[in-house]
C-alpha cells in the first residue's frame, strides 16, 4: 500500500479498514472555516485530526437497505410521533411523514421556507419524493429520509461512527487548504459543474446543468484530492458534532421548522437538539444558499428527515 504523508510530515500505512470502501485520511493541521459567506462559519481558526477512514461516497440506498433487511429497523419516518413528546403538536402531523421538497410555481418569499417544503404523510426512505414514489432507479443514491436515531442505529450496526464536524471538513477539503470550494477558487471551472447542485432560480427554477434535478447516483462527479465523493453537493452530511454557535440564526437559508410544533419559543431556537450538517446539497443554488463549501455548515433537528440528509460514516481504528 502506499504511504500516505499528511500535512504534519507524517507517514502511516494502514491496515485495511473494517468496512470496505473506505479511504485512509491522514492527520493534519488545517484552516477551519471561512470569513467571506456566513456569520456561523467564522471565525477562520486552526484545527487538526488524527488520522482516520472515511467512506469513499454517502451511504446510498443500495446500503441502508441490506441494514434494514438484516436489522428490521424502522426509521422515524416510518413511525407516528409519540404525542407525549410533542405536546404542542397539531393531531394532523402526528403521523408518519418527512420532509419532501416541493418546488413552486415562480419566485416566492426566500424568508419563508414553508414555501417549497412539503411534510408528507408517507414520504421515507423508501419512497423518497412521496408515498407514491419508490426507489426504482435510485439504489446508488444516497439515502435520505434519515433522521439522527436512524443514523446512530446504521453506524453501530456498522460497527463505524459518524466524522466529527473537524474531521469532515478537513477531509472535505481533499488537501487544499484555505481554498472557498473543494475543488479551489472557482465554484465552476470552465462552466463545467463538479457537485450535484442548483441552477436556476431557486426554488421555482432548476436549469439541471448539472444532469440532475434531485439527489444523482453517488461518485457521478469528479473525487476531491482525497479520493472522496460527494463531499459537496448531492445531500447534507450528518456529523457527530452538536450545533454551537453565538451567532445561530433560526431565518438562515437551510433553516427548517419542524412541522409537528406548533410554536417555537423565539428566545429557544434550539429547543429540540440540533447536530451540525455539512456539504451542502442538490438545493443549494449560488442565488439563494452558498453553502456548497467544505467550511459551511446548518444546525438540523435530530428528529427531523428531509429528502436532502444523508450520511457517511467514519472508522478511527484499524483492524
């Protein structure tokens, strides 16, 4: 195998990973964050890594699925909140749903996200865009409709974990350290897309340069300097990292109310636990959400499941 030299000078020659598709990333030193786009992201400090696996591309459905058969999990989507847990609930949202994102008809209200999300009864993994799709076609997607429980079962039955904001960064960054985008200074090289995102008008508008107007099958673009896929675009990454920022705000672009509460104490934007996304996904648009940058990051409810939230996952050991 051949060493791999990190940032520090260091040179280490793995074992195999536990879990196959995996690639070994180095520990390092790097520039965490970004001081050009969104308050959350800075300020710009220094952070650094051991060095650990990471999978090579998300979790698609082709994957979770073998998980479900062997386990006979059932993820939240699937399941009817417990009304004991959401007191404020409306009795209509206390059934099984998730997030769908439902474009509009022309330009509307950027500050009301209620515009172009949809909680549909019925909407899961397995019928990402609603209760009437499947996952014909999409097996090499990655999995969406998971929430946080969903993802903690997945990465122990994997016998994996989740990367650490600190961790998906630096890997996200494929060795160009301080560079806006993961690929370098230009979002399109020579007009030519890199990551699954939007063009157009969001979020009436998607030109689809890119060849998709939803999720697209993992490793369809280039790998960054790390041999990783996705790490931009496509879908949202969970962390393992919980939100923490003095400069949070509930009204940002990626910001998502859950549907089942029917108030949210404006002093308490945080009262459901939140953990750190990052990556940006398919909706991110240059127009609207910038947050296709190894530096940009969203706090997301942990009981919240969207179809634009997936997940890798992360080995710190050898075996």
């Amino acid at each position: 195998m051949t060493l791999i030299i990190d940032k520090l000078g260091s040179a280490s020659a793995p074992k195999a990973p536990l879990r196959p598709g995996m690639v070994w990333i180095a520990g390092g030193a790097f520039a965490m964050g970004a001081e050009d786009f969104y308050p959350e992201e800075r300020p710009v400090r220094q952070a650094s890594v051991d060095g650990f696996w990471i999978d090579a591309r998300p979790v698609t459905n082709r994957d979770f699925a073998v998980f479900v058969e062997e386990t006979g999990w059932v993820t939240s989507a699937e399941t009817a909140p417990d009304p004991a847990d959401y007191p404020d609930a409306l009795p209509e949202h206390l059934v099984a749903a998730s997030l769908v994102f439902t474009p509009t008809r022309g330009p509307v209200d950027l500050r009301d996200v209620s515009q172009w999300w949809r909680y549909a009864h019925g909407a899961d993994w397995r019928h990402p865009y609603g209760p009437e799709s499947s996952l014909d076609g999409l097996l090499d997607h990655p999995v969406v409709h998971v929430a946080w429980r969903d993802v903690e079962a997945y990465v122990e039955w994997a016998d994996a974990e989740l990367p650490s904001e600190v961790e998906w960064e630096f890997a996200a960054r494929g060795g160009l350290d301080g560079k806006p985008f993961a690929w370098g200074d230009v979002l399109q090289p020579g007009d030519k897309p890199l990551a699954n995102l939007w063009q157009g008008r969001f979020p009436f508008e998607n030109l689809a340069i890119d060849g998709w107007t939803r999720t697209s099958p993992v490793a369809t673009y280039p790998p960054n300097g790390y041999g990783l896929y996705d790490m931009i675009g496509n879908v949202w990454e969970w962390t393992a990292d919980w939100w923490s920022t003095h400069a949070l705000r509930t009204d940002h672009c990626c910001a998502l109310k859950d549907p089942r509460v029917s108030s949210i104490d404006a002093r308490d934007p945080c009262r459901i636990p939140r953990k750190v996304l990052k990556g940006g996904s398919h909706l991110c648009a240059p127009s609207y959400c910038q947050r296709y940058r190894p530096a940009a990051r969203h706090a997301h409810p942990i009981d919240t499941s969207t179809s634009h939230i997936g997940f890798r996952c992360v080995v710190r050991r050898s075996r």
